[in-house]
C-alpha cells in the first residue's frame, strides 16, 4: 500500500468512523455512559481527542483494511478490525482498572466489546468502499 493509498483509505474510513461511533456515544449508549463515568467526565479536550481519532483510524487502516486489501477479503477487514478494537479497547479500559481510583469495572466488558464492533465494522466498510482503488 503506497501512502497515497493509505491517505485515501485513512479518508474514507474517517466518516464511517464518525458515523458508527457517535451513533454509539450520542445516542446508544450516552446514558450508561454518563451513568458509569459521569463522576469521572469533564469538558472534552478537543486537540487531545482529535489526535486520538486521527491516530486510532490510521491504526484501522494499516492493521486492518491494509492486509484485507492485500488478501482481497472483507472476512480479513473484519477479523483484524475486530482483534486491533479488542486490543486497543482492552488496554485502555485494563489499564484505567488497574491504575484509577474509581475506575467502574462496569464498563471494562461492554467498552471492550464496542470496541471490536466499531474497529470491525469501520476496517470492513472501508474496505468494501476501497476495494477497487489501486495502490
């Protein structure tokens, strides 16, 4: 994958990204959430939070849609989306367990899980919305 490519698929992936995941915390699951960690949340540090998206889609791209693109199989967008959302998810939520004072092990489990859904589900859409561009 040349990195014009990678830019391209980086591109595409970040409104599939956008879409699923604030379906995600605007309107499925803000109440638990808010619920869970509300305690702990304050005002949002946006070039923090940007940097971390920018980062976690590039992330998607090149450990997940880039050997899906290699292989030609969305089967391979999903299972390495999925595994690169369950180890990136479960570090977090592992080590905010592990090193928080309040950190709620309510949430470890369902974060963990979204975590595999959306990282799976955004590798294996951008990976059916690139398929056909060449490297």
């Amino acid at each position: 994958m040349t990195l014009k490519s990678f830019f391209l698929c980086w591109l595409a992936a970040l409104p599939i990204f956008f879409a699923i995941d604030m379906l995600w915390l605007v309107v499925l699951a803000r109440d638990f959430y808010q619920q869970v960690l509300g305690h702990l949340l304050g005002p949002v540090n946006w070039p923090a939070a940007l940097t971390f998206y920018a980062m976690f889609i590039a992330g998607i791209v090149l450990f997940a849609v880039r050997p899906a693109r290699q292989s030609g199989s969305v089967k391979a967008a999903l299972i390495w989306g999925g595994a690169y959302g369950f180890f990136t998810y479960a570090t977090y939520d592992l080590t905010n367990l592990a090193t928080l004072d309040r950190w709620p092990v309510a949430v470890v489990v369902p974060d963990i899980l979204w975590g595999i859904v959306l990282s799976g589900s955004v590798a294996a859409l951008t990976y059916l919305a690139t398929r056909r561009w060449s490297d």
